[in-house]
C-alpha cells in the first residue's frame, strides 16, 4: 500500500541520460534532498531507488535542472493526468 501513496504523491520523475551525463553538479545543486553522488560524482537518487521521483513542489527545480544541464542529460517525465 505505501507504493500506491509514494506513487501518488509523485507528480514527475527526473529522468537521466547516463550516455551524455558527465557529471557536472547542476542539478546536484538544485535538488539536494532528492539527489546524491555515487563514487564517480554521478547523480543518484538519495533514496535509494531506480528513479528520481519528485513531488510537485520539486518539478520546477528539476526543470530548472534540465535547462541549465550542459550536457542535456536530464529530461522531467510527467506522471499521467498531470
């Protein structure tokens, strides 16, 4: 049940192309609750998923992410109905 709530609750996800990524922190520095680094400095969800799921209140700060992305690795995928 708490997978249907999460589901929910999450208007977009934050998608990451890893073949044009390299690294750079600007979404990093956009989204620290929702992101962290692996080893490399890679962007990684902080919880610990697939994914990088963002509420509503995180949609414009990931589409800031995308904008200022140099690399255009980063695309925001709207969850259905929203």
């Amino acid at each position: 049940m708490s997978g249907t709530r999460t589901r929910d609750r999450t208007a977009a996800r934050l998608h990451i192309d890893w073949t044009a990524c390299e690294a750079r922190g600007a979404c990093l520095e956009l989204l620290p609750h929702r992101l962290t680094t692996d080893d490399w400095g890679y962007p990684r969800p902080r919880d610990g998923g697939s994914e990088i799921l963002l509420h509503a209140r995180d949609v414009p700060d990931a589409e800031e992410a995308v904008a200022l992305c140099p690399r255009m690795a980063l695309t925001v995928l709207r969850s259905p109905g929203r």
